[in-house]
C-alpha cells in the first residue's frame, strides 16, 4: 500500500458529519437537558456545491452528442473545444492563447489542480508546496501524495485575509517547487491584485517554483464592473512572455451550474502543458466527447453566466446588511461564500448549536485551515456560509445565523 495515503487528511466534511454526531456535552454546549424545537425547514449552506439550475443549451448540447461515446476522445480534446475555450480565454481575461500549444480541457479543476501536482513535483528530500491557509483541501493532499511537505501562507484578518507572499522566508522559497493560489479565494472571496502577482511573479523568477493559479469562481463576482484578475492577465499586463512557470485552472462547474459535468481547463505556460499532457494520457483523463459538445456550448454562451452571477448578487444583497449588523464583515469581492466571525472564537460549538438548534448547517472555519508551528490555525472562530440555496432559503439562514451570533456580538 502507498505510505503516504496515511498522511491525508480526514476532508471537512467527514468532519463535519462527526462534529455534529457528538453530545451536547462533548462540544462545551451545555447539558443534554431539552431544547426548544428546532426549525422544520432544514438549510444546508454548508458545501460549496452551485444549486442553481444547469442552462438548457448545455443539457441540449449534452444529449444532442451521445453518438461521440462511439470513439476514444483525445486527451488534447477536440480542436472545436480547444479553440472555443481560447476564444472565451480572449474575451474575457483580454489573453491571447494558442489553443494547440497553450490550454488543455479537464475533468473539473479538482482533478487537474491533483494530477498537476503530481507532474510537476520532484519528490526530493525537504521539496515543499505552499498553499494558502485556509485552503482548498486538494492541495494539501496533491502535494503529500506527490512525496513534497506544506509550508501554509496564513490568510488571517491580520493579512485583510491576503497571503503575505513577501513574508515567506527565503528559505521556504529556496525548497518550494510549486505554489497554489486560490483567488478568488474559497474561503475567504479575496482577489489578488496585480501587485500581488508582481511579488509573486518576482518570487517565482528568482526561486524557480511553478504557480497553479485555481480561479474556479472567477466568474462569480459581485461587482459587474470588477471582474477578478486572473493569473493570465496579470501576466500579460506585465509583460511577462509565455505565461512562464504559470498555469491557470478554470471550470464551469460554478460558472454554468454544472458541477456533475466535471468539465474545465488549464491555461498557461506551453512547457507545463506539454508535461500535463503526458501525464494525463497515462493517467487517462480524456473527456468524455459528450461532456466535450456540452462544454463548447457552456464556453460560447455568456448569458446564462450573467443570469447566475445575477441570482448570487441578489443573495448577498439581502443577506450582507443583516449580517453587518450584527458582525462587521465586508461583503467579499467574489465567490458565494461568507467567511464570518464567531462570538467567542468556538467554530465548532456555534456549528453545533446551529445545526442542532437551528436546523441549519455551516462549514466551521477550522476544518478549512491548519495549525502550524508558529501560529494558530487562521480559520479557527469563523465559519464558512456558501449561498448555494435558494434567495428564501438564504435569508432564512443567515437569519437563524445572526440570531446566534447577536447572542454574544
Ligand atoms: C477552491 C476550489 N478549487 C477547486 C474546486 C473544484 O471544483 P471543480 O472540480 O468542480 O472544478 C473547488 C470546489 O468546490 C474549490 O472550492
């Protein structure tokens, strides 16, 4: 058996399940005395899974293509999808890519941020990864199965919730092979700024690592002027040739409501891709030509996005003004996710209390995050509330929420 499967991580929401098995007692929520009775209406805005209906043209586009299932599909993916991803590539993010030697489509970002991972670590004694903390899970386990340790850049209201770049010690650098970035970042709705890319371009320059930017919920911002700056256009807006040690992971499982369709793609650095591909022909990652025709439909159409983007927009309009009352947060830049603090610092406890007197379900912060040697686990005391139901349902739990909340804020 492979040693290293022992190093990973219970996921969050394994975690989750057993915070919310355990006594009243055993969470420091008082006796197992009678409560009063919860709420019928049961609200999940625990996992971070879009609710919103998928478009008809991709279900069509879906359907309309099941003769593909005939033939192998190429692991490059069909030229149509690759030039229909570069052109959506170039209208948004204002980037020329060269859809034969600069892009590659995947299964959903989650698998290709893993198998990236694997292609690009040398399992050296001391080889690193850094990640943001709190962060997407998959990078921490990408990284330990690929034989590398990792070094968490803390993203704590003390940052404004930003990763330090400038505070990670030569050190770390010097053993660092590849960095991911989470912007906009899940948890926390942050954006990196085209400064931020500078230092970390500057950074990657002079220590050699490779960037994997995960950008899966670009396209859900809250402001219609301020679209999220990706990797690539910071790139390019600083003039740096070929997108060098650069890859970006894009997907429409947010854009399009289309999370059963595991369906993205990885731009950037031609070298990178070229390594990828070889990997994943071994690995055997084509996408299915279905989910192929279905894609090039999702990219090509820009209405149904605007259309989500609105739905999401409406919830944090109604929800944001409730929760400022009562904490002071600032409504994120993008993604559907709430990071909010709670009364006395216990994730845990309120999570319980939520669930069990409130019937409503959040994600605490601390399973999202990692103590290190240095500091405390930077998403102790917050929760994570994804706006995934509908506006009703949203409002009615971040109601239950901030009744909790009030009671010590
Ligand atoms: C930060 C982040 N990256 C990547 C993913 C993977 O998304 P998908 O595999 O559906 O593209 C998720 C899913 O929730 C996520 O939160």
């Amino acid at each position: 058996m492979n040693r290293r499967l022992a190093l990973l991580q219970p996921y969050p929401f394994e975690r989750l399940r057993a915070l919310l098995a355990q006594p009243a007692s055993a969470v420091g929520a008082g006796g197992e005395g009678s409560r009063p009775a919860p709420p019928s209406r049961f609200v999940n805005l625990s996992i971070g899974e879009p609710r919103h209906a998928t478009p008809a043209p991709i279900t069509a586009a879906l359907t309309g293509a099941l003769a593909g299932l005939s033939a192998y599909p190429a692991t490059a993916g069909s030229p149509a999808l690759r030039e229909a991803i570069a052109a959506w590539i170039g209208w948004r993010h204002q980037v020329p890519v060269d859809p034969g030697s600069e892009l590659l489509p995947v299964n959903g970002s989650r698998e290709a941020l893993f198998a990236f991972a694997q292609t690009i670590i040398d399992p050296v004694p001391g080889a690193l990864v850094v990640a943001p903390n709190p962060f997407y899970q998959i990078y921490e386990g990408a990284a330990l199965l690929a034989g590398a340790q990792v070094h968490l850049v803390d993203q704590s209201p003390q940052n404004d919730l930003r990763c330090n770049w400038g505070a990670v010690p030569a050190e770390v650098w010097a053993r660092t092979q590849l960095v991911f970035v989470c912007s906009p970042g899940n948890p926390t709705g942050a954006v990196m700024s085209l400064a931020e890319w500078q230092q970390l371009f500057e950074l990657s320059d002079r220590h050699g690592f490779v960037i994997a930017s995960d950008e899966c919920y670009s396209e859900i911002y809250l402001d219609e002027s301020a679209p999220p700056l990706s990797g690539l256009a910071a790139s390019t807006k600083l003039g740096r040739r070929g997108h060098e040690r650069l890859m970006m992971f894009s997907s429409l499982s947010k854009r399009s409501n289309v999370p059963g369709m595991r369906s993205g793609f990885v731009a950037g650095d031609a070298s990178l891709i070229s390594a990828f591909l070889k990997y994943r022909t071994y690995h055997g990652s084509a996408m299915n030509p279905a989910v192929q025709a279905a894609s090039i439909a999702a990219w090509q159409d820009e209405q149904h996005v605007v259309e989500n983007r609105r739905l999401y927009q409406a919830k944090f309009d109604a929800v944001v003004p409730l929760v400022q009352a009562v904490v002071p947060v600032r409504r994120p830049e993008a993604g559907f996710y709430l990071w909010l603090p709670v009364p006395d610092g216990d994730d845990c406890r309120f999570t319980w209390r939520l669930f069990h007197e409130l019937n409503t379900m959040v994600l605490p912060g601390s399973f999202l995050g990692r103590r290190s040697d240095s500091s405390a686990n930077p998403g102790a005391g917050f929760i994570r509330v994804a706006l995934v139901e509908d506006l009703e349902a949203c409002v009615e739990g971040v109601r239950r929420i901030c009744s909790l909340l009030s009671v010590a804020f």
